[in-house]
C-alpha cells in the first residue's frame, strides 16, 4: 500500500462537548529491495556469420518490481566472454555486435550479463548469453506465385485475408521477410514474418497483379500474385450446380483434385475450362463431405441449360470418380425432386452470406468464396 489517508478526530470533556477533525496524509516511500529480473535466466543464440557491425542480436526484457525511481534506466554489462569486445549492450537491452563475426575464427560466445537499477544502493541480477555461430546464408529462398480467385456478390470485395504466400530456403536458419510492392500497399498488405495477404479496403470486381519479394537478409526472390475477383449475380446462382464430394477438405480439393476436376468437366460438357468456376467452397453434412457449388457458362456469359449439363455431370460420375480418385455423393441443382408438393409446384432458390467469406489457401491456389445456402419450398 503506498499511502493512506486518516481522518482524525479530537474532543473536548465538555458538557456539551466540542470536537473538530482533521486529515492526515502518510506516504509510504520505496525502499529498493527487489532487483530488476531478466525475462529468462539463460538466453540461446543462432547467428550466421558475416552480419553486419551493429546488427542486433537479442532483446533483453527486464523488470522491477520497484517503483519507477528504483528501476529503470537499467544499467547492463557483460563481465565476461566478451574479452574481444565482439559484442555491446545498449542501455535499452538490445545486444549487438560490435565486430565482424567468423566462424573458423570462433564459432561459440558464452556471455556473462549483469543488469542494475537505479536505486540506492542498487541491486542487480545476473544471466547467461549463449551465442552460437554458423556459416552465412548460401541459398536463395525460393517463393511460388500464387492465383487467388474471390467471389464478390455485388461490384467490390469487403476485404479480408486473402491467402498465405509459400516461400522456403534451404539454410535451416534462414529467418524469412515477406514485403509487397509499394505501389500496391494502400489496396494490399502482407505480413512481414508469416507471409498472410490481405486485402485493406473494398476492392472493385476485375484483376489485380501484386509483385511480392522474400529475402533471407542476403538473397531476395520474387514472385507474381494474380488476385481475380469475380461478381456473382442472382442469375448466376439460379444456374449453379452443387457437386458433393465425400470426405474431402475444402484445402484438399483446391490442392490436389480442382484442376483435373475442371478439365474433365470441360471434356465432359465442352466448355472452356475457364468457363468453369467456383462460386462457394463449404463442409456439408456430415463435415468431413464438401459442397462445391459451380457456375458454368458459355460464350457471351449465357448459360448452357440446365437439364442437359446435369445429365451430361451425372451420367459421367463413375467417370470423374476413376479420374480424381474421390467419390461423389451427389450432383443436384433442384432440390424440389425431394419434396412431394402438390401439383408439382415448387420454387427452389440459392442464395449466400457475404458475412461469412471463408478463405481456402493452398500453395499456389487461394479460393475466398461466400458462405451459400440453398433452399426450396412447395408453394400454394
């Protein structure tokens, strides 16, 4: 507790008697009794060899449980393993080098560090600094481009995350930065370290090429981003098919089985492969099975009809199913074959949740795609 406040009363032996109150303030000063605490006792350091003087290494994270006056500025040294002076630690705890590094010179640091506070007298705490030395980077990372298609109902995209961008490098060490093209980072951004994408703002329907660069501090590699955002209107959904796909992640489909699925369906129907895309990506019941729902077009963004390309679909199923190597539960566009209305009256209609845009990102596919419900009712 570090202060409190009294009120105090005096009386008199009166008859009646008197009486008058006053206050009294105590503070409670610190006395500096706790020493400042390293955030872990032993620190383990990698470094490749060759960085630049002055390249930090590590920050150390300290604490006081001491008021402000008995704490910080902290006051670091390290007493020994640093008979060289290879290394110096900044009154703000970050330690850097001071020389140049190599390995066949000396390949291992172990450091002694001391931190004080500032009290009086002041307390300190000591860690270790393990510092591990190995040959620079020798490979280049290597990044894949990567082909996004979003589904926007309506004109623009709200935007969101994207998709991830992949980059790898042989040097296991190798500590990977993402960064975007300047000229794109107020419509686009990506995470330094992870590589996530995201698009800022709302994006009108149309093509947009982003170049993204990963670097290992030493080498830099590039790669094209190709974003494809596609208007999906209430016509469109009227004509779309849903393919039903047993035990298959939305993730597995996009990587292993979307490509050769949409080149056998353009044999199949005698599309271009293009004219087949994919409006919605979702689990469906049980959710280990995916819901895939299509729209298929023809030249001049007509529709073929509806009856041929379902016979033509499910009359080659056994086909598809030999090709991909999953099987297919159903293939339906009119749920009303379901129902028993009377008189046959039944409308059906597809609709979507662009308030629940799911994200499927693969390596080189990414597919950002609305949440689709389809509904169907017997009319009077």
């Amino acid at each position: 507790i570090s202060g409190y406040t009294l009120t105090v009363q005096a009386s008199d032996n009166g008859s009646p008697p008197k009486l008058n109150t006053t206050t009294v303030n105590i503070d409670v000063s610190d006395v500096n009794d706790n020493p400042p605490v390293f955030s872990k006792g032993n620190y383990s350091v990698i470094i490749q060899e060759n960085k630049p003087i002055g390249f930090s290494v590590l920050q150390l994270v300290v604490t006081d449980r001491d008021s402000s006056h008995n704490g910080p500025p902290f006051l670091f040294t390290i007493l020994t393993g640093n008979e060289e002076r290879t290394f110096q630690i900044t009154q703000q705890g970050v330690l850097t080098t001071s020389a140049a590094l190599n390995r066949k010179v000396r390949d291992h640091y172990l450091l002694h560090v001391k931190v004080s506070d500032n009290g009086k007298p002041p307390l300190s705490s000591l860690t270790y600094i393990d510092i591990r030395v190995i040959e620079e980077s020798i490979y280049s990372p290597a990044i894949l481009p990567l082909e996004i298609f979003i589904t926007a109902f309506g004109e623009e995209y709200s935007g969101g995350v994207i998709g991830k961008i992949h980059a790898t490098d042989q040097d296991v060490y190798d500590t990977l930065t993402y960064s975007l093209d300047p000229k794109m980072e107020s419509l686009f951004s990506v995470s330094s370290t992870g590589g996530k994408l995201i698009a800022h703002k709302r994006l009108d329907v149309g093509q947009y090429l982003l170049n993204v660069t990963v670097t290992d501090g030493k080498f830099t590699a590039a790669a094209d981003i190709t974003v494809h955002i596609r208007q999906i209107t209430q016509e469109v959904l009227n004509h779309s098919i849903t393919i039903r796909f047993a035990n298959l992640s939305p993730e597995e489909f996009i990587g292993d089985y979307w490509r050769n699925f949409q080149r056998a369906l353009r044999n199949i129907l005698g599309v271009r492969r293009n004219d087949i895309q994919i409006v919605s990506l979702q689990p469906s019941d049980p959710p280990s099975n995916l819901d895939v729902l299509l729209n298929i077009e023809k030249s001049g963004s007509s529709h073929h009809p509806m009856r041929i390309l379902l016979h033509k679909i499910n009359s080659s199923v056994p086909d598809l199913e030999e090709i991909l190597g999953v099987r297919i539960i159903d293939v339906f566009h009119k749920l009303c074959a379901g129902l028993d209305c009377p008189l046959k009256f039944c409308e059906e209609k597809v609709t979507v949740d662009e308030n629940i845009m799911s994200t499927h990102s693969t390596a080189r596919l990414s597919f950002v795609t609305p949440r689709h419900h389809r509904t169907a009712v017997c009319l009077c």
